[in-house]
C-alpha cells in the first residue's frame, strides 16, 4: 500500500507583468517563504520542476538553471511537461515519487514567464500547441478553442454573454482581494459584458491574464510530516484524464469528457463527492471553462451552470465558492505555475490564511483543485483534506 | 522528405506546418485539383477527416479516398479578433467546424459571410489558392 502524502509548506510569488524578474527569481521568491519556515534546501530530497513553454525564454534545460539559482543543484530534479496542467502533472508525478518511496520530501515549483515577447507572439506560441497539421494552418489561438465550446454552449443551453460576465465580475471581485493577484481590481457586469472582442463570443474580460509568476508547495510522507508542520494538508484523491487532440473530434464541445473522468476517478480515490468540498479551484482560463467545470466536477447538473451563477452560488456565500482567490482571470494565468498556484491557495484556505481576510472561506476541510491543460487534453483533479481538527 | 522535382511545393492553410510527407504530399496535390481526400484503413475499414496515414484503431495503413460529402451544417463557430501573430494581418476571420451528414467534421474558415454565423446554418465546402504555394478547403455560405 502507499504511503500517504501531505502538502507541508508552500510559497508564492506576486503575479503579474514581471519585467523586474525572469524564471529564476521568480522561482526564488516562491521557494523564500518555504525556506523562511524552516525547510531549507538540506531537508529537500527531490524537485520537480514546472514549466510549460520554453519558448517563451528561450532557456533549454530550466529545471537544472532553477534548481542552481535556488540552491538545490546538488538533488535530483526533473522537468515535467504537460500544458496549463503542468503544475498538477509535477504535484502528480512528485506524488508517486514519495507515495512509492522513492523520497521523503519533494519540491514542486512551478513558474512561467510569459511577458517577455509581446502578446500576439504568445498568442502564437499558445496556438502551436493545437494540431500543427490540422487547427494551426487556420490561426485557431486558446481564446479561440474555448470560444468555439461558448458558441456551442449558447446554442444547446439558451446561455447569453450574461453568464460569462457575472463569471468575469467575481473572480476580479475576489482577485482585487488578493495582493498576490496581476490584476486585482473589481469590474461592473456593464464592463465584462461590453469589453473589447478577442474570440466572439469571448471578449478580453472572457480571457485569464498574460502572466509571470511561480508558485511552490512542499511534500511529505506521512512518517516525516511532523518534522515540518502540525497542519498538514493531505492528498486524499488524485485523477486524471484525457480528451482528444483535435478539438473537431469532440463528441460534445459543452463538456470536456477528461475532465469529467479526472474528476470522477478523484472522488472515487478519495471516497468523497461534491457535496463534502467547502471550495473549489477551477480552471478558468476561459469563463465559459469556468462554468463548464462547474458542471464537469459535479457540482451542477449540465445545463446547469447558468443557474448557478446567477444565484451566486459560487460566491464565499454560496453553494460552492469557486475560485475566491481571483482565478486565472484576475490572479493571472503563468501556465506551468497556475495548478501549484491552485494547491497553495487551498493550503492556505484550509489554514485560515487567505491573503487578506476578506475573502476568507469558514473552515474548510475539503479542497477540490481542477486543472485544464490545452482545451482538454490533459486534466488534472486533486482532493485535500484538513490534516488537523 | 527531399522533394523529387516533378513534384509542387505546396502548403495547407494560411499559416502552415511545413513539415511535409510522401502521405501529405498526395493529400496537397488532390486539394490542388479541388479534391478534398479522406482516409480510409486498407485493414478495419475506418475513416478519418481529416485523413491519417495510420489507422487510428489498429495502426495499420490507411489510402486516402476523395470525400463526396460537399455540404455541412455548421456545429460550431468563432470570430478571431485577436489571431496569433502567424495571421494578425488577416484577422478577423471566422474559423467554423461543419458536420457533413455522415458525421465527419472538418475545420475551417468561412470566407464569404456578411452577416453573423449561426449554429447549424448550411455551408458547402470550397478551395482557394492563397499562393504559388498556399491552399487550403474552406467553407462558404
Ligand atoms: C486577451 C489578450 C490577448 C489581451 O492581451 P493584450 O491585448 O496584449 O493586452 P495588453 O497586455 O496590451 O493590455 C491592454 C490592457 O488590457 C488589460 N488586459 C489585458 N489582458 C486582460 C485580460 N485577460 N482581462 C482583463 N484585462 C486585460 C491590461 O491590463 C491593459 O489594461 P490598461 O490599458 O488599463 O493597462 C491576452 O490577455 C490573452 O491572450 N489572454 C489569454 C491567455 C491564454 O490564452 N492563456 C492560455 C489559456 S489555456
Ligand atoms: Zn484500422
């Protein structure tokens, strides 16, 4: 049987238009406060490091530059790759790693930085990762994958822009709470649903951010947590899931079926549903993502999600708080950093900790994390649960 | 591949992957004569639009046949205001996916709309040249 495995510690760097800061300080700034508690580098087995493009800086071989930059140039650490998710691929690999018996404690840091070539070159970047023979040669950018799921959405369920925007409003409503955030700041229903057009149906306030950023959690094996914390967060269920590369192949464009299977596989681990979570973190890389997910991870029928949103049940006050930390939308979107992003923000929910108390949720002892890479090609789901009464 | 010289240089799409094969070369040169080609498994009998070299159920080779199917409705659509740099120049542009009544799908732009797209409108399937090099199937309304 495996050992269980909990999140110790984690760390965050600000996000946003970093001009000040590339890959490595970014990495530095995440791994700080980690240190500042108490793990230094001797007490780290292994890394895995996160990132999702290397064309954005050009740097081959990151993970052996990062772990240099922050000290564990001595310990074995790994790249993992698999789009937006990542973040959650390095959680999942490290998981297996520690839970086998490979190593104690294990690094995840996760980073991106993206704002060093303009937005119309990480556009482009962002679209090679669509079928180079099939979607590429038409130009068919992310905004514009998720943009061809919103037309369809519209058209089976009757869903107006309306939707979209009240999404868009409460991730920068909880995103302006959040000094961590690249862009926190509150905007009107009037502005989101009127904003410039990207993709149509999506407009700029329909899309995450830009961003550079880096984020880092710590794990251990049950037998060593006690060394690091008395508030261990443990991984409590863990699925994956796959869809099919070109997104014309997709039975429904108003689901994504491997998110459908991550989460699924998630609960069935972790001997939970929907109903036992306090809080979510969803991939919202695309409001219409957002409200898919809602209905993907089970927390509404399909069809459903509109509803949802419009009785705020996704609010700290509602049904299902989801993504009270700003999102992708308004914390920002540093692909390979955002699924780690995501478990820490969880730990520090689960903590009582939220960064700024206004946007803390009431004693949470389960965390659902969902984590979408590409337009659904790969998707990670995690379940947390409070280590600590 | 080394191009034998009788053969065109030919590309798919506005912005395209230039990484060529024997498999794609033919599938180039029916688009050139207005021929959209699928594919078929010479083992289990599945087809594939767009066309693979590889059956994607048991692997074994497909031959590419052409496509009768020349009408489509409209499953979904996009406007791209902002494109990726490989096309800002040609933004906006609407990429749709039209289902043909067998079912297959195919993505491409619409290129002669005037007012807004809508799910399951009709489309028919057409080619342009963009270039010497450059072709592409498209869809019109
Ligand atoms: C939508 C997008 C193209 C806008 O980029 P842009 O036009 O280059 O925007 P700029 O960086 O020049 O910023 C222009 C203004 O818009 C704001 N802005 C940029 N992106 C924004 C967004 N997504 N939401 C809200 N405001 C945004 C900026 O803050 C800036 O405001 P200011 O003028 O008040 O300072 C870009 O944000 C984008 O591509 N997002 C999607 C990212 C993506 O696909 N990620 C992968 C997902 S799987
Ligand atoms: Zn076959």
């Amino acid at each position: 049987m495996a050992r269980r495995v909990a999140v110790v510690a984690g760390g965050h760097s600000k996000f946003g238009k970093r001009y000040d800061a590339t890959m490595r300080e970014l990495c530095a700034e995440a791994y700080k406060p980690i240190y500042d508690e108490g793990i230094s580098q001797d007490k780290i087995d292994a890394t895995v490091l996160s990132y999702a493009a290397s064309q954005f800086t050009g740097q081959g071989a990151g993970s052996a530059l990062i772990a240099d930059y922050i000290g564990l140039q001595d310990k074995p650490h790994l790249r993992v790759e698999s789009a937006c998710t990542t973040g959650t691929a390095s959680l999942r690999a490290a998981w297996g790693m520690v839970a086998a018996g490979l190593y104690d404690v294990m690094l995840v840091l996760g980073v991106e930085q993206m704002n060093r070539v303009s937005s119309a070159t990480a556009t482009e970047y962002m679209s090679q990762a669509g079928d180079m023979r099939w979607e590429y040669p038409f130009g068919i950018s992310f905004p514009a994958f998720y943009a061809l799921m919103a037309s369809r959405y519209m058209h089976e369920y009757n869903m107006t822009h309306d939707t979209l925007a009240k999404i868009a409003v409460k991730s920068h409503h909880y995103g302006a709470q959040n000094p961590k955030a690249h862009l926190p700041k509150e905007v009107s229903f009037e502005e989101a649903n009127n904003a410039i057009p990207i993709c149509r149906p999506l407009n700029l306030y329909d899309c995450s951010l830009i961003t550079d950023g880096a984020a880092a959690v710590v794990i251990a094996a049950e037998d060593r947590v006690k060394e690091f914390t008395d508030r261990p967060m443990w991984i409590k269920g863990i699925g994956a899931g796959a869809s099919e590369m070109k997104i014309q192949d997709r039975t429904s464009l108003t689901s994504i079926p491997g998110a459908k299977r991550a989460s699924k596989a998630a609960y069935e681990m972790a001997g939970l549903g929907p109903e036992d979570m306090q809080m979510a973190q969803v991939h919202d890389c695309f409001t219409i993502a957002e409200l898919i997910a809602y209905e993907d991870c089970g927390f509404v029928e399909p069809g459903k999600g509109p509803e949802f949103v419009d009785n705020k049940e996704n609010y700290i006050t509602g049904r299902m708080p989801v993504n009270c930390d700003g999102g992708l939308k308004s914390k920002g979107h540093p692909l390979g950093a955002t699924g780690v992003s995501m478990t820490y923000e969880v730990m520090k929910q689960m903590r009582g900790e939220a960064e700024n108390a206004s946007r803390q949720i009431k004693d949470v002892k389960h965390g659902f994390v969902h984590n979408v890479g590409q337009s659904g090609q790969f998707v990670n789901c995690f379940i947390f649960e409070r280590g600590w009464s | 591949m080394v191009l034998m010289t009788e053969e065109k240089e030919l590309y798919l799409g506005y912005a395209s992957d230039k990484a060529m094969t024997p498999f794609m070369q033919k599938f180039l040169e029916a688009l050139d004569g207005e021929k959209l080609m699928m594919s078929k498994c010479t083992s289990c009998g599945t087809e594939f639009l767009p066309p693979r070299q590889h059956c994607q159920k048991c692997l074994s080779e497909c031959e590419l046949q052409e496509l009768t199917e020349t009408e489509a409705k409209l499953h979904s659509y996009v406007i791209v205001d902002f494109a990726p740099e490989s096309l800002s120049s040609k933004a906006p542009y609407v990429v749709a996916i039209g289902e043909f009544p067998s079912g297959k799908r195919l993505t491409a732009h619409i290129t002669n709309l005037m007012g807004m797209p809508e799910v399951g409108m009709s489309l028919k399937l057409g080619y342009e040249h963009i270039d010497a090099k450059k072709l592409t199937y498209k869809w019109l309304v």
